[in-house]
C-alpha cells in the first residue's frame, strides 16, 4: 500500500471514530433534582375600606326659593393595593356628579349644591383607586339628606 493511500484510509477510519463519537460526548444528563426558588405573584387594585369621615346636609328656603347642599370630608381610608395609586373621588346625584376630585391624598373636601327638591334626596360618595389604567372596586356610599334644614352623619 502507498504511503499516501495508508495516509487517506487512517484520516477516514479517524474521522469516522470522530463523527461516531462526538454526539456522546456532547450528550448531558441531569444528575439530581433541586426545587425552583422563584415564585411569582401579581398585583391587584384594592376597594379602599375603613373610609372615616364626615357628611352634612344643608337645606335653605324662601317661599319656593331655596337650595340645598351636601357636603361630604373624607378624613382617610385604608388601600391594601400596591402603592403609587390615585384616588377618583366623585359626588353625585340621580347619576349626576357635580364634584370630582383626582389625587394622590387619601382625603377630600366634595359639594353637591343644587336647587330645592321635594322630599328626601340620596347621594352617591364614590372613591375609586387606580395606578397606570388598572382600576379597583370603587367604595360606595349612599347618603341621604331628609327633607327637613340639616342632617349629618359620618362616613
């Protein structure tokens, strides 16, 4: 045999044992078990609760000239959701809202003022929590102001 031909017939018997061998040793296994460290949560917008503070109904009347007002103070309440929210606060009657406050206090001075209405009137204090377009349930709290000159009451 030529010393070229030797030479051809071991590089292909070398890379042939190459070729078969390589897939084992680039092979890998697992040699035992670990528990993952990493949990996951998620964050979710709160109700506020334990709303304090106080409301007061005014009734004025002269003949069949008069108003009447509901003033509503939110002294504080509690947000169990994740921290940076702002507070849509809302006042309303008959799905009319007359005083909205947007802020980043937990409190707030509303006034619903209108004309003079027969009987008894219920309005609506809403306090909605929201960060970056994700919104909670909003505390509700109906109040009602009776057709007598004044009422109050707290929240």
């Amino acid at each position: 045999m030529s010393h070229s031909l030797r030479r051809r017939v071991l590089v292909l018997v070398a890379l042939t044992a190459f070729l078969v061998c390589l897939p084992q040793l680039a092979s890998a296994r697992f040699s035992g078990q670990q528990q993952a460290s990493l949990s996951v949560g998620t964050a979710g917008m709160a109700m506020p609760t334990g709303v304090t503070g106080t409301w007061t109904c005014t009734r004025f009347s002269i003949l069949t000239i008069g108003y009447e007002a509901i003033d509503v103070d939110v002294d504080s309440f509690t947000d169990a959701g994740p921290s940076g929210a702002t507070y849509a606060y809302r006042l309303s009657r008959a799905g009319v809202t007359r005083d909205a406050v947007d802020s980043t206090s937990r409190s707030a001075a509303l006034r619903y003022e209108t004309g003079l209405i027969a009987g008894a009137q219920t309005y609506r204090l809403t306090i909605t929590s929201t960060l970056k377009g994700w919104t909670g349930e909003p505390y509700v709290r109906d109040l009602t102001c009776p057709g007598s000159s004044r009422a109050s009451g707290t929240l």
